[in-house]
C-alpha cells in the first residue's frame, strides 16, 4: 500500500508551516464559468486538514494547454472563486506562480492563509520539467503535498523535479485513495471480476488490455476501437476509423485471450454495432451487425444484441472497471449503449458490487447522465488510471519522500 512506503499528509508536522499543494484545478470553464467543480471538491479534506493543523496553505495547478503563452481564457481567477465558496474562506489569487509578485505574495502569508497561484501551464518549462522553474515553484515551501492524481502520470516540473527541492514531499487524501481504490481492483478482486473498455484508439489501450488479462475473467470491447480488432480478423467495419497500424498487435491481443473469432475467448468483441452516414445530430442510425457494416457508414454506439450479451457478462460481475465510453456519448442518439451499460452497472453497484469508473470520457460521461454518485468510485484521472491500469508506476508517486 502506498501508506506504507511513502509520506502522506498524516505524517506531517504542518503547523506555522508552508505547505505547496500541487492539485489538478483544469476545470471546464466557458465564459469564465466553472461547468464541473468535481476536482475542486475532490481535494477540500487535504486543504481542510492543512488549515485545521495551522498551515499556510499554496496552491498550484495547470489550466487547459496553453502550451506555455498567457492565455487570459485559461486563468485560474474562476478557480479561486470557486474554491473560495466551498471553503467559506478568502481565497488569495495571485498572477503568476513564480516571479517576483509570486514570492511576494508567499513571503507575506501567514497561518490559515489560502494562495492559489496562476495557471503553471503559462509557462513552457512546466510540461518541460525544467528544473529551475521547479527550483522556483519549490522557493519558501517547508512541505510538498501531491494532491493531483490525475496529473501523476506525467513528469512534469510541478510533479517530480519539485520534490528535488522540497525535504518532505508527501501523499495527500485524494491521491491516497485513488491508488488505493486501484490497487484493490488489481490486487484484490472479488469475481467475477468484469472490465468494459470502450475508446476510440487501440493504441491508447494495449498496455491496459494486456495487463488486465491477466487478472480479469473477462473484458469487454466497445467504442470505435472495435473496428480495429475486427479488421485484425479480416471483418471489415465500413468507413469507420481503423488503426491499420495496429492489426498485428490487435491480432496478438486476441490470440493471447483465445479470441480467434468475434464470439469466443477472454476478450469479448460487440455483435453488432449503430452506425450512421454522419457523425452528427441530423445523421443517419442504422442498426449492423458487425460483419456486415455497410461501406459508407461509421460504427458510432453498440448494438442491441451487443448490450444484451454485455448484460449477460455483467450481471452477475462482483468487480468492474469501465474505461472509455462505447459510442459517440455525446450525441444523443448515439449514446444509448453507454446509458444502457451505465445503468447496469448502477444496479450492480447498488448490489454490492465494486465498480469503478476509470476517469476521463467515462467519468464525464457518466456525470453527464447522473450516474456518477451510484457507482463506488470515479476516478478523477483519465491517463493515470490508464497508467495504473497498465502496471506501471506513476513518476509523481515515485517521486515523494520514501518512509524511514
């Protein structure tokens, strides 16, 4: 467990201390509006717990990609808002994360003071690792608490170089139950244990559907990256996107899970599929069985023979990981597949089972329909979960403070 090898937050003397609490704040904003506040929330009982035990409390986080220029749409001044509210605390923005009016603003604070800093992602050397710009980030700080999972997969200045700079780097709540709810999943299934993989690129989920054949009793296969895995079996999807650099290891996947054919093995593929001439509102929804998908039109959600044998493998499934959606979600009448499983697995839930919503498109999606406070855990980090998943460790964890 993560507790038992590196610092967290309860291992820490915090009082009169400045604490830099890197957290993920990339929030959806329109017009300078906060859409989703759930990763905000996410990480109020580590700032809570800092300020209870007499910290002086700094903020970093990155915004969007402004791909190191100030992008004035991308600020985080919403943010500081926004936590100011769910904190009932003021909330001090400042302009900039390093630089002259960043260290003034931390020189000046005291206990119970709250800084959030500007976007870090204004500055190239942040996705560059720069070790002076961690230098930087690191000036004045006594303590370093990681408190962005969703970002640990990357080894970003703010992430890994920082704790070069800083005596303690430590866990904080939100990162400690993230790896823990993983690391359960993975080590500790109860079974039958289900994963639903959806998505559109195999590319981007080799790594996970070869680790979780070795701990899964089955996976289930959606969204367009199907299309590649039916070409790897010479099943043709239409005009739908096919990674045709990706059939030979596709073909491997499925003859390692004793897939040789669409409906046999570990690795379960859809039967048939909606497809359409558009991928848009007005387009066309047409219901194919995969090996005749018409040329023309573009597989955009599963079929109704494909949910009903997906129930079949759900039903009675004690762990589950669904990451990826299964269609075009965010059309509507492209997402009934991904409703339909998403309310299967709100009964499953609901029954006792551990379901877990791997982040990025599927945890939007879900939140989307409502279904997010059912399931057992959604996880606030799309390409870390992806990560974790693999079997590989995440540089940003790696890189706190070992235990004595």
């Amino acid at each position: 467990m993560l507790q038992d090898r590196k610092l967290t937050i309860d291992d820490l003397d915090i009082r009169d201390k400045q604490v830099l609490v890197r957290v993920d704040y990339n929030v959806p904003l329109h017009n300078g509006v906060i859409e989703d506040d759930n990763r905000i929330r996410a990480t109020l009982p580590t700032l809570r717990k800092v300020l209870d035990d007499g910290g002086i409390l700094v903020l970093i986080s990155h915004c969007g990609r402004p791909n190191g220029r100030v992008d004035p749409s991308l600020s985080l001044a919403p943010v500081a808002k926004r936590l100011g509210e769910l904190l009932g605390k003021h909330i001090k923005f400042v302009p900039d994360c390093i630089g002259e009016k960043a260290r003034e603003a931390r020189s000046k604070a005291t206990r119970g003071d709250i800084l959030l800093m500007e976007n870090l992602r204004f500055h190239a050397e942040e996705t560059d690792n720069d070790e002076d710009f961690a230098r930087q980030l690191a000036e004045g700080a006594d303590i370093y608490i990681n408190e962005a999972f969703s970002t640990s997969h990357r080894a970003h200045a703010s992430t890994v170089t920082i704790t070069k700079f800083i005596e303690q780097a430590a866990a904080g709540y939100l990162l400690l139950h993230e790896i823990e709810i993983f690391e359960n999943v993975l080590n500790n299934p109860n079974r039958p244990f289900v994963s639903i993989i959806g998505g559109i690129k195999v590319s981007t989920k080799i790594g996970v559907i070869e680790n979780l054949l070795g701990v899964c009793d089955e996976i289930l296969i959606g969204g367009a990256m199907a299309c590649t895995f039916f070409e790897s079996l010479g099943i043709m999807a239409g005009s739908s996107l096919c990674e045709h650099d990706q059939m030979d290891t596709a073909r491997r996947i499925l003859e390692k899970a004793g897939a040789t054919e669409p409906k046999t093995g570990q690795l379960l593929l859809p039967l048939d599929a909606i497809v359409t001439d558009k991928i848009s509102p007005d387009g066309k929804r047409v219901i194919a069985s995969f090996d005749s998908i018409p040329e023309g039109m573009t597989v955009v959600d599963i079929g109704p023979d494909t949910i009903a044998r997906f129930r079949k493998q759900i039903e009675n499934a004690q762990t589950i990981i669904m990451n990826g959606p299964l269609g075009v979600f965010e059309i509507e009448q492209f997402s009934h597949g991904t409703r339909e499983i998403f309310k299967m697995l709100v009964e499953r839930a609901e029954s006792g089972a551990n379901v877990v919503i791997g982040g990025g498109d599927s945890a939007y999606a879900a939140r989307k329909y409502g279904f997010d406070t059912h399931m057992t855990h959604v996880s606030t980090g799309g390409g870390a979960s992806l990560k974790f998943l693999e079997g590989k460790p995440l540089p940003a964890v790696e890189a706190l403070t070992e235990k004595s």
